[in-house]
C-alpha cells in the first residue's frame, strides 16, 4: 500500500430526511447526493490522496486495499454525437472502438480534460460518473456485473463510493458493454 494507511469506510444508510455527510468531514458531493436521493445503498472509502499521484484509480485502489479490477475509472470521450462517458476498470484501459460500437457510433476520442471538467463539474482524478453538471450518454464495462459491489469517484480524489453495479448502470442510465481491454 505505498507507506499509506487504510482509513475506515463510512457506511452510509439509506435513510430519508437524514443528513448522511453530517459529522463526517463534509464529503458531500454531487455524486453522494444522487445515491442518498435514489435511496441506493453505499459506502464512502476516504483515504489520503497523493497530490503527486498520476495514476488516480491505481492510487484508490492501493491505498483501500481494493484488486484494481473492482476498482473503476470514469473516462469521457468525443463521439460523432458529442461526449459520452466510458466506467472501466483501472486495471485496463479504454477500447475507443468498443466504446463507440455500445453507443452506436463508428469513432471515439479521449476528450479534452478542460472541457470534461466545464462539462462535468469535476475535476480530473475525481470525476464521477454520477452527479454530473450535464447527463451525459454512459457505458459500464459489463465486468462490473460481476461484482457485488464496485467503487467508483465519489466526485473528489481521496475519496471512492462502493455500491452495487446495479446502482450504478440504473442511476447513470448506462449501457452495459465489454469496452475495456488489458
């Protein structure tokens, strides 16, 4: 775990009314208040961001003590319809062509990381794929369903959501499709 503690998980009940950051460092996001508005069970991972880390998903992964195959990245890519976001393990990368054929297009490219982060309202290394500024067209690796639960950004770097995939494909409205590749 790269000299890193692991720090507690915050569980998080589905409860309405109650405020389920209150008391827990303010890790409120966007991204939380979509799961606490659904009613969709999770749990909050904090751990100590390495502001030097380049690698973001690796980083979590390590510092949670997480396999980096249940441990997902959210990645945004320029289609011929506009920008769509890519939810793919951080133990593999992006297949573009794969990403395109699961939203019925023939091209995508990484997008800009200045505009991602004006689209979404995250920035780079915390970009979730829930609680974005503007819904955008999502596909889910369907490795996910193999999992109980994922992680994912909660919208912040130092700090991972685990749910249950289906959560995650419901509330993004995602497609499900193999579109990572090692």
């Amino acid at each position: 775990m790269r000299g890193k503690e692991k720090v507690g998980a915050v569980r998080i009940a589905s409860l309405s009314g109650v405020s389920k950051t209150k008391g827990k460092g303010g890790q409120g996001t966007p991204a939380t208040v979509a799961l606490t508005q659904a009613k969709a069970e999770f749990t909050l991972h904090p751990y100590d961001h390495d502001p030097n880390a380049q690698a973001y998903g690796e980083e979590a992964a390590d510092a949670l003590g997480v396999p980096y195959e249940r441990i997902f990245k959210t990645l945004v890519a320029e289609t011929e319809a506009g920008l769509a976001v890519a939810v793919v393990p951080v133990a593999g990368k992006l297949d573009l062509k794969a990403f395109a054929a699961a939203l019925k297009g023939k091209r995508a490219a990484m997008a800009d990381a200045v505009k991602v982060e004006r689209v979404t309202g995250y920035v780079v290394g915390g970009i979730s794929p829930l609680g974005q500024r503007k819904r955008l067209p999502t596909v889910v690796d369907e490795s996910a369903l193999g999992f109980e639960t994922v992680y994912f950004s909660a919208g912040r770097r130092g700090l991972q959501i685990e749910t249950a995939p289906a959560n995650l494909v419901r509330l993004t409205q995602a497609v499900t499709a193999p579109i990572a590749k090692a």
